[in-house]
C-alpha cells in the first residue's frame, strides 16, 4: 500500500506539487505586496530613498532597471532550478547509471559565453552613460558652496556671498547646532569640498549620491568639486558622514534646507546684516526664522538632533532634542 502511494505520489504528483509551489510562492509575494502597503513606485525603487535631483532620478532608473533584469535572469534561473529539481529526481527502479551527459556541447557553451557578455556589456554602458551625467562641472553654476569636514562636523561656506566682515557668509556645526545647509530649488549648486584632518564623505540620501571628503584633495588628486542641475522640491533632507571617521561619525550630521530661490536670495540678504536682537551677524537659523515660512524656516534642525562630541565626558550623553 505504501509503495503504491509513494511510487504514484513521485509519478503522477510531480507536476501538481510544482503548481502548488508556485501558487504558494506568488501568494506569498502578493501577501507581502499588499500587507506593507508599498506603492508601485516604491517597488520599483527597490529600497532606494525618493530622490530630488535630476541626477538623483537618473541614477534610481539605472537602479530600477538593473534590478529588473537581475530578476528576470534570476527567475529563468531559479526556474530552471525548480524544474530540474522537481521533475528530473531519481526514480524507482533506476539502476544508478548516470543520466545522459550533455557537455562539451559548443552551440550551448557559445550562447552561454556570448549572453552573459552581453548583458554585461548592456549595464557597463549605462552605467557610463549615467555616471558621466552626475560627473558634469558646467562653468559658472547659479550657486558655488565650499564644504569643510572635520571630527565631527560640518562647516559650509558661500564664498560669492560676503558676510558683515567681508568673508564669506559661513555655516559652522557644534555639539549644540546642527548646521543648517540652506540651498535654493531650481538652481544649479556646485559643491567643492575639503576635510580639516581624516577623510570623510558628504551624504544626503535624497540626492542619492556620496562623495568623499578627502585633506588635501589636490595633493591626493582627487575631483574635489561636483554639481546638482537643481533640487526639484522644497524641504529638510538629513545629510550625513558616509566614511568612517571616528568616534562620533555615526552623530556627524547636517540638515540641507531647500527652499525657493525667493527665500533663498532674502536669507542670503538676512545673513549679510546685524541682527537687531543680538547685536550680532544673523546665523542660519535666525535668518531662516526671520523667513517665517513654516516648518522648512524652523530656526533650528527638525529632522536630526545635535551631539556632543566632548571626549572628556565618561558618561552616555542623551541626545539633546531638536528645537
Ligand atoms: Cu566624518
């Protein structure tokens, strides 16, 4: 009775228990689809953050794309796999002779070879393509902004902008300010960047892309200056450390603040005067306050909170809230 069933469950039953993995397999992804409640779009970006430059855009696509066609020979693969595995297993009454060899088979070696070369081929040159599109310095970008990294924090300077005493207007982090990089939509901004002592790297997830931030990056020849065509939307966007640097990498924050070339241009007006409450130059939270155009003006980081990078202290420091 056992024989009979077991021998019909391995004959007959083979291809019904295919089906119902398969049934069990696209449930299970439909099940995962719905219950996280992700767009289609959110899908299809695959874990990446919504980007919000041009650059930013052509790099998830290239993304988006390179994904699907892993998938789609990762499903030839696995199904190739399943089949295998499911309808070629060692039968009853089989005499242990090896099934029949197919190597050696030049027509079959060559599509191997020549489709593999292909799709590498196919994602090297839009990789190229969309690399060489984030790698444009055009001449004379709308906004010029130098970047000075150093353990464990961030200062950022506009150096077409002269503040009260002549220098340019000037963005410095400490334990107890997140500095604030205050940046218009809709224009092209050019970053040159530098590090006081380790290296660092320059990281904003929403404009999907990371550079380092090396000490003297002449002497090290490195490509030190890169732009964005514009950043398509208004809003607060943490940026971060991207390179080990540390004992307080992890807290080496910053938080870009997007705001219209209006704003902008009247924060950078602000930031070239006294403030008549403090007697002093305007800092990058006053002006924007002063702005008064609702959560993105918040004087002070919303999306990150300052740390202190005091080595002396021997206790955990509770992160200071945002205000
Ligand atoms: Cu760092």
């Amino acid at each position: 009775m056992g024989r009979t069933w077991r021998g019909r469950y391995r004959r007959g039953s083979g291809r019904a228990r295919g089906g119902r993995v398969a049934r069990l397999a696209g449930l299970g992804v439909l099940v995962a689809l719905l219950t996280t409640g992700c767009s289609v779009e959110e899908v299809l970006r695959f874990g990446w953050p919504e980007g919000v430059t041009p650059q930013a855009t052509a790099m998830r696509e290239l993304w988006t794309y390179a994904t699907i066609a892993a998938l789609v020979v990762g499903a030839i693969t696995w199904g190739a796999m399943a089949w295998t595995v499911t309808f070629h297993r060692k039968r009853k009454g089989d005499d242990g002779t090896p099934p029949r060899q197919t190597q050696y088979n030049l027509p079959v070696e060559i599509v191997f070879t020549v489709v593999p070369t292909i799709i590498v081929a196919v994602l090297f040159g839009f990789t190229v393509n969309v690399q060489n599109y984030v790698d444009v310095d055009v001449p004379d970008p709308d906004v010029r902004i130098d970047t000075l990294a150093f353990q464990w924090n961030w200062q950022f300077s506009y150096p077409d902008a002269p503040a009260v005493d002549g220098k340019p207007i000037s963005t410095l982090g400490t334990s107890d300010t997140i500095p604030l990089l205050v940046l218009p939509t809709e224009r092209r901004i050019q970053f040159t960047q530098r590090s006081n002592d380790v290296i660092h790297s320059f990281f904003v997830p929403e404009f999907l892309f990371k550079r380092d931030v090396f000490p003297m990056p002449e002497a090290n020849n490195q490509d030190n200056v890169w732009q964005i065509d514009r950043i398509e939307r208004e809003g607060a966007f943490v940026g971060r450390c991207a390179e080990l640097c540390g004992s307080y990498h992890s807290q080496m924050n910053f938080e870009v603040r997007a705001v219209s070339p209006a704003l902008y241009d009247r924060w950078l007006g602000l930031r070239a005067q006294d403030n008549p409450a403090t007697g002093a130059p305007y800092t990058a939270g006053e002006a924007l306050g002063a702005l008064d155009c609702g959560e993105v003006c918040s004087p002070t980081s919303y999306k990150t909170y300052p740390f202190s990078t005091d080595r002396t202290k021997r206790s955990a420091t509770e992160p200071v809230a945002a205000r």
